[in-house]
C-alpha cells in the first residue's frame, strides 16, 4: 500500500521567513500533485511534477524519484501564504498526505 | 465561468436517506473525481472517471455510486446515508492526473466543496 508523509504536520514562520515543506512516498509513481488549501476550504492545485523542479512566483516544488521524496519551498514568506499544503502522489490512483498546515506571522 | 461546479454546499441527512453530490465541468475534461475530508485523514479517493462511461473505485468506495454519462457531469450518489458519511466532499476534474499524458490542462480543479451531516 502507497503511504504518503509529509513533514511537518505544522509549521509556524514568521513574515519574510524561507519554508520547507516535505513529502515522502513509499512506491514508484509517475506523477505527484502539490495542493493549497486555504482557510475557507477552497482547493487549488499548486504544481504537477514528476522529475527535477517547478517554480511559480515565490513557490518552488522539487521531487527527487529515486529518493521518493518531494519538497514544496515558499521564499520571502507572507501572511497570505498561511493555508494546508498537501502532497499527492499519482502511481495509479490519487493518494494524499494529511498535509501541512503552515501560519505565516506578520 | 470555467470551473468546476459542486452542489450542494451543504446538506444534512437522516440515517438511511439518499441523495445526490451533483458535480458539473465546462473545461471538456476527461478526468472526474470524487473525494471526501475528514479531520486528521486528509482527501480520500472515494471514485473517479477517466472519460464519458468509465468510472472506478478509489481508496473508500462503500456506499457511493457514482456514473459517468456525459463528460461535463459526475454526479456521486448516497444510497442510504450512514453517519460515518458526514464529511466534506470535493469534486476535481483535470484533463489527465498522469503527467505522462502531456496537456497544459493537467493541473486540477477542485469544487467549492459540499459539507454533509448524516444525523
């Protein structure tokens, strides 16, 4: 069975702040998911990645295959950028992680 | 608008009602899933869709049906409402989940999501 971890399960930083979040999975994949959920609920899909790195304004996602491990950074953290991040791992049906859920201080 | 339509927003039940998530995309995506939150177990694959006619289970099917008739719409059923069903649901379609189909469209999008209360 394909477990999903991710680390930390919270995170608190203060404004400005670098943040590392990170997932692990247990068998081969072909693709992994970075979600953003906000504190209303709403989900937004971040980056779909399966080798190397992505970036995105201040979001960086990078996945390591034969590590079976990903990490989500955000530079120059913000306020706004407080929400549950949650990783999803594709090998042939969507698993999540229970996500991270990160408070950025002003 | 584009995007992903789920109704309803909320909805409480009694034990042994059923009812229907209606989940509708204008996007032509060909990938259509369901999904619940529960607190400390994260999104759960309840069943999902590939394409008009295909449907299959994911991580906690029992209790839900779903079907696929028509690629805008992936409507999940409840057929006698438990409740170890109240939850959040999500719906999300994407054009493929798997990044070995290459599309610009394969990022996916979530509904507003719709909390159930089975009393």
């Amino acid at each position: 069975k394909n477990e999903v971890e991710q680390s930390p399960q919270n995170l608190t930083a203060q404004e400005g702040e670098f943040i590392t979040i990170n997932c692990s999975y247990s068998v081969g994949i072909s693709a992994l998911h970075w979600l953003q959920q906000h504190p209303g609920g709403g989900i937004v899909s971040l980056f779909m990645l399966s080798s190397g790195k992505k970036k995105h304004g201040r979001l960086i996602a990078t996945i390591n295959i034969q590590e079976k491990h990903s990490s989500l950074h955000i530079t120059a953290s913000h306020p706004r950028d407080s929400a549950v991040y949650i990783c999803a791992v594709y090998p042939e049906k969507l698993v999540f992680g229970k996500g991270t859920k990160l408070t950025v201080n002003p | 608008n584009a995007g992903v339509t789920q109704t309803p927003k909320f909805q409480v039940l009694k034990t042994g009602q059923s009812m229907t998530l209606q989940c509708a995309q204008d996007m032509n995506h060909e990938y259509m899933s369901w999904y619940r939150q529960d607190p400390g177990m994260g999104l759960r694959l309840i069943h999902y869709s590939v394409g008009a006619g295909i449907t299959d289970q994911g991580e906690v099917p029992n209790g839900y049906n779903v079907s696929r008739s028509t690629t805008e719409d992936f409507p999940l059923r409840l057929l006698s409402a438990a409740p170890s069903q109240t939850s959040v649901y999500f719906c999300a379609s994407s054009y493929s989940v798997d990044i070995r189909v290459v599309s610009g469209a394969n990022v996916l999008t979530f509904g507003a999501g719709s909390r159930l209360t089975v009393l």
